[in-house]
C-alpha cells in the first residue's frame, strides 16, 4: 500500500520575500559576474537602440554622438566579456583570472566611459537648441545615455566587490591542508591581487572534476 508523505523543501526553494534577499544577499550581490552580466547587458542593449536611431533618419549632426555611444557599448563588451569568463575557471593560472587584473580593467572601463559622457565627440545631442522634432533625441537616444551612466557605478561596484572577495579568507577543504599552519604570506589582506578571482565567489563547493564552473 502506497502513501503519501510530507518532504520539507529546501530553504532556498522558498519564495519568501525574507529568503529570497537573504540569497541575494549572501550569493548575488557578492559575486561579480551579477555585475559583468548587467555591463554586458548595457552593451549589447545600447548599440541596438543606436541602430534604431540611426533608423529613424535622425539629422546628421546626430550620428557622430549616437556613434560615440554605440562604441562604448561595444568597449564594454570587448572588456568585460573575457573578465566574466575566466571569473567561471577556478583552476585556470593567468592574467585574466586576478583580482587585480579585473580591478583595474573595471576602474579603466569607469573612467572610460566616464571621460566619454563628459566629452562628448559631437555637440549636437537632444537638447540642442534649435532641434526639431525628427532630429531630437528620441526615447532610444535618452535611454543610451541612461544605460552608460549606470555602466559607470555598475563597474565601480563590480571593482569593489572583486577586491572584498578576493580578501576573504578560503576555507581549506582538504583536511591535510586544514592541518598546515597559516603563513604570513597567505594573509588574504596581503595576497589579494595574486589570487585566482573563482576563489573568492561563494559558490555550491569544489568540483570534484574538472575546473570549470556553470555560471
């Protein structure tokens, strides 16, 4: 005779507002690929929008700014997708995978496209005066400018969480190396930008096989 029983779910499985942030918390906000995901986001989203204003047959006098915008989008996405990358190997030695490679390519992008919003190539942008209605910005037109602002704090944020995690300490999961005693050298305060970037992100555990992480 077959019967039913009661099998608690997961805590994490909850959709309680209380669970749902403390996930967010303790494993989305702390990881820096949340971070390359929406950098990444930014720049595939702002070139469309510049193909759509280029579209919509705005002046010329617009094209050269609309341009601006389309290649910090893909300047975003040509620095940002190999740090997302080898953020997923945890055994992978080089330079892409330390935090400091990582800290100053994000400072780089920051400034970057802060240095670009401030100086514009072309002065001609929405609110030039004179401007009428076909040749003004459109939604699309406010909305890249919108996106690559955010682009600048979300690359600060993305700087500052890889620099916490990398100083975090690593639990040794290996009961051998749990028995060594601590060096100095190995200070996660100290060593931060010689570690491997994988090591600081919370993570389900070690693989047992293999180095690569699905994100």
């Amino acid at each position: 005779m077959e019967t039913l029983r009661i099998i608690d779910s997961e805590p994490e499985a909850s959709l309680s507002p209380r669970v749902v942030w403390k996930y967010w918390k303790e494993r989305v906000l702390p990881d820096p690929r949340t971070y390359y995901s929406l950098l990444e986001f930014i720049g595939v989203i702002v070139p469309i929008l510049a193909l759509q204003v280029w579209a919509e047959g705005y002046r010329k006098e617009y094209l050269p700014h609309s341009q601006q915008r389309m290649a910090e989008a893909i300047f975003i996405l040509i620095t940002v997708i190999p740090l997302h990358w080898y953020s997923n190997h945890r055994g992978a030695t080089n330079i892409l995978t330390r935090p400091r490679t990582h800290f100053i390519v994000l400072s780089l992008v920051a400034v970057t496209i802060l240095i670009c919003q401030l100086v514009p190539v072309s002065s001609y942008t929405c609110l030039s005066p004179g401007a009428d209605d076909k040749s003004s910005c459109s939604e699309a037109g406010n909305a890249m400018s919108a996106l690559l602002w955010m682009a600048i704090p979300t690359s600060l944020v993305a700087a500052f969480v890889i620099m916490e995690a990398s100083r975090r300490p690593h639990p040794k999961v290996d009961p051998l190396l749990a028995e060594l005693p601590e060096h100095p050298e190995d200070d996660p305060a100290t060593v931060w930008s010689a570690d491997n970037v994988a090591d600081g992100i919370e993570d389900d555990g070690p693989e047992t096989e293999g180095a690569v992480r699905l994100v």
